[in-house]
C-alpha cells in the first residue's frame, strides 16, 4: 500500500477519533448544565408554590381582621 494512502488513511482516523471526542464532551457539558438548570428550575417552582401559599394564608388573616373590626365596632356601637 503506498505512502500516501497510508498517511491518508491515520489522518481520517485521527479526524473521526478527535470529532467522536468532541461530541461527547459536548454531550456531557450539555448534560449537566441541563440537569443544574433543572435544579434552579425546581428551587424556583418551590418558591413560588411557597409564596402562593402565603398570600392564601395572609388573605385568610385578612378576611379574620376585617370580621374582628366589624365585631369590635359592634361592641363600641352598643356601650354609647
């Protein structure tokens, strides 16, 4: 086989092991800035599922101050 074939021949091996290599650490780095952004994904959604409980609860404070006026504002009503 000549020389030239040869030397052809490691060179397109050498390309197709360096390409092979090349895309799976592509596929790794993309993989785990994939699953770092799931993580921050999932912290967020917990916040928010946090915060609507919150504002639940603070709307039920709410309505609870607003009958404790009223029933104070009765009882102010019947002493005059």
């Amino acid at each position: 086989m000549p020389t030239d074939i040869m030397v052809a021949l490691i060179g397109l091996a050498g390309s197709g092991i360096g390409t092979f290599a090349g895309i799976v650490a592509s596929s790794k780095l993309t993989n785990y800035r994939i699953g770092q952004l799931e993580k921050k994904v999932d912290k967020h959604n917990t916040v928010i599922e946090r915060t609507f409980k919150l504002e639940e609860g603070q709307a039920v404070i709410q309505e609870q101050i607003k009958v404790v006026n009223h029933r104070i504002a009765d009882l102010e009503e019947r002493e005059d």
